[in-house]
C-alpha cells in the first residue's frame, strides 16, 4: 500500500512539474529529460492545458538555445542575466550537481526542476520584460555550472555580481557602472568641439 501511494505522490509530482513548465513554454525534450515523462503523455497534457487556460502558451519542440553569446547582447539582457545568475546562486543551484546523470523522473531531479522554476519564477516576477525564456534560463545555469564558457565575478568598480565570458581577457565593469561610463561628459564633448 505504501509503495502504491508513493508511486502516486511521485506521478503526481512529475504532471505537476510538467504543467509549471508547459506554462513557461518549455521544449518537450527538457520536459522529458526532468520529468521522465514520455513525449505522448506531455502532448497530451499540454493539449489538456491549452483547453484549459486557451491557446496563449505555445508548444516548442527541438533543441534547447545553446549560444551563450546571447547573454551579452545588450545591456538589459546582460543585466537580466546577471540577476537570473544570482539567483541560481541564492538558492544553491550552481554547487557544480551533475543534473545530466540524474535520471528523469527522480525525486532528485524533481526536487532540482522545482527550484529551478522557482528561481525563473522569481525572475519573472523581478523583470516584466521576460528577455530571457525558460530555455535560455536553463542554458545560462548549464553553462555556470559548468563554468567554461561563462562563469560570474564581482564589478571591479562596484562590486556587483557579473556574468563574465571567459573567452574576454578581463571580466568587464557591470551594466550599471558601464551606462555611467556611457553617459556623455559635456566637458569632454566641448574640447572636441574646439578642434
Ligand atoms: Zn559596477
């Protein structure tokens, strides 16, 4: 009987954790791969869930985004990112857990894709112009983690958290003290005029 019940709260937590990704527009191959569901019972669900709320979330299948070069490509999304990094850090998503070796379905895995939503939960909420997907979310904490192509530092002129490209010699300035930067120096654009 036990094992019957945990069976049941273990499917049950799997259909929930695909409906908060379904919700956030995630691919059918990241549902699988943390909910160990089958690609027939996410169709079903999802078909389910647009029945249910209408037909504004859409169903994306494919590859999961894999350029990190996406990170930097302005300011805002620089800034969002960063952000998003600090929250993986805040709730000890990026301790280096290898997700890729936790079978799909697992109480783990569960557990992981949980707080993985709730940090982009958390995000969402901080940022109203949703820049960076679900997707995207997942691909930045897959690359901390592994800390090869981007990893995070401290603002040298502030002390803010940054994304840094480890392809860059030097980790840059934050978003915010580079917009100071930016700014124009009236005195400066006086001289020039001079000329
Ligand atoms: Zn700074």
């Amino acid at each position: 009987m036990r094992i019957t019940d945990d069976r049941y709260t273990r499917d049950r937590q799997r259909l929930d954790l695909a409906i908060r990704m379904i919700r956030h527009e995630a691919r059918t191959q990241t549902i699988r791969l943390w909910t160990g569901l089958t690609d027939d019972r996410i169709r079903k669900l999802y078909k389910t869930y647009v029945e249910l709320h209408g037909p504004d979330v859409k169903r994306h299948r494919g590859k999961s985004p894999q350029q990190s070069a996406f990170f930097f490509r302005n300011l805002e999304v620089r800034r969002e990112a960063a952000g998003l990094a600090g929250l993986f850090a805040l709730l000890g998503l990026l301790k280096g857990a290898a997700k890729d070796s936790r079978p799909g379905g697992t109480l783990a895995m569960l557990r992981w894709g949980e707080l993985f939503c709730r940090a982009y939960e958390t995000h969402l909420a901080l940022h109203r112009s949703h820049r960076i997907t679900f997707e995207h979310a997942f691909h930045l904490l897959h690359v901390l983690e592994r800390n090869a192509e981007l990893g995070l530092d401290t603002c040298p002129a502030c002390d803010a958290l940054v994304l840094v490209d480890h392809a860059r010699l030097h980790a840059g300035r934050c978003v915010w003290c580079e917009r100071d930067d930016r700014r124009p120096k009236l005195r400066g654009a006086g001289a020039v005029a001079r000329h």
